[in-house]
C-alpha cells in the first residue's frame, strides 16, 4: 500500500508570500489530489488529478508533479488560504484510497 | 448537486457494532459513482474505509476488511457502514462521499464515540 508523507506537518505564511507544500509518494504514481479542510467542517476538494483546480478555487492556488513527488503552491497567501490541506491518490488495484498526514497552513 | 448526510449513533459501547446511514440527495446511488466511507480520527488522521460501487460491487481497506460491510437500499437512495467488533479506536468522525474523477462530495460527517 503506498504510503503518503506531507511536508511540513505545520507552516505559518504571512499575506502575499509563496507557499509550497509538499507530498511524496513511497512508490510511483500517476496523478494526485489535493484536499482543503477547515475545523469543523468536511474536506473539500481542491485540486483535482495533480493540477486541475475544483470549481470556485481561487486562480492563486496550483499543482503539479508526476513519479513519486507533488505539490501544492500557493502564489501569494491570504488569510482564507489558512487550513490543513491533505494530498490523496488511488492505486491502481485493488483500487485503495491513501490520504497523507496534512500540512497545517496558518497565516502569520 | 449531490448531497450526502450521514446519520446513525453517537456512541457504541466496545465490541458492539457501528452502524451508519448515508443519505443520498440530488443523485441515484445506481447512476453512477463509487459511494465511500471516511473516517477521520482525533488528530485528523484521515482514514478510507471502503467504498460500494453504483454496481452494487464493494471495495474495502484491507486493514478493516474483516470488520466491515457497505450495502445499500436503492429505494431509499441510501447506503450505510456497519463496523464490527468496535473499540476505543474507531472512535472518529465518519464522513460519506462520492467519487467520480476524485471525492468530490462529502457530508458533513458524524462524530463517533466507541466508550463504556
């Protein structure tokens, strides 16, 4: 089963500064998705087979990738940026489901 | 737009069984999609537990695979979770969604405490 490992766990930005976090893959794989979360509410989708953003994400917000290391940027943060965004992906078969840890973005 | 709701206890005494409904609007369960279940722990680990197919086919995590069954009642646009053999540790936040491309519906989720 391959195992997602986010960096860092914990990241303050202040506003308009570039954020990058980071998701490597223990073995190979071909796309990755990334979730938003904020407390007490569900994970939303975010950006969508490693650089499609989901609908009413704002333009700021990318992703890329490929092999064993992806990423999420943000080009200039703002305060609605802060929250705790996990990576996800699905083996091929059997077909299981993996989250990363989350990376805890606070804005300073 | 698709929207889920689960329902179901908010505690179960260990070693019971943890039963779960989702509620699906706005989208029949045998149209399409895969239908999951989540669960995120304290600490906010989160966790896929399985999913069934629009088929009716089932899918699950081979860590929980011998505690757990997704079914479904296509008259009711539902699907649920049983879990079995509870403990302390599947005390979570349970969260069904829906996945075509990718998880791009979930409910709100339903906090689960498995305490004596």
């Amino acid at each position: 089963q391959i195992v997602l490992t986010q960096s860092p766990a914990i990241m303050s930005a202040s506003p308009g500064e570039k954020v990058t976090i980071t998701c490597s893959a223990s073995s190979s794989v071909s796309y990755m998705h990334w979730f938003q979360q904020k407390p007490g509410t569900s994970p939303k989708l975010w950006i969508y087979s490693t650089s499609n953003l989901a609908s009413g994400v704002p333009a700021r917000f990318s992703g890329s990738g490929s092999g064993t290391s992806y990423s999420l940027t943000i080009s200039r943060m703002e305060a609605e940026d802060a929250a705790t965004y996990y990576c996800q992906q699905r083996s091929s078969y059997p077909p299981i489901f993996t989250f990363g840890s989350g990376t805890k973005l606070e804005i300073k | 737009d698709v929207q889920l709701q689960e329902s179901g206890p908010d505690l179960v005494k260990p070693s019971q069984s943890l039963s779960l409904t989702c509620t699906v609007t706005g989208y029949s369960i045998t149209s399409g999609y895969s239908w999951h279940w989540i669960r995120q722990f304290p600490g906010n680990k989160l966790e896929w537990m399985g999913y069934i197919h629009y088929s009716g086919s089932t899918n699950y995590n081979p860590s929980l695979k011998s505690r757990i069954s997704i079914t479904r009642d296509t008259s009711k646009n539902q699907f649920f979770l049983q879990l079995n053999s509870v403990t302390t540790e599947d005390t979570a936040t349970y969260y069904c969604a829906s996945s075509s491309y990718a998880m791009d519906y979930w409910g709100q989720g339903t906090s689960v405490t498995v305490s004596s």
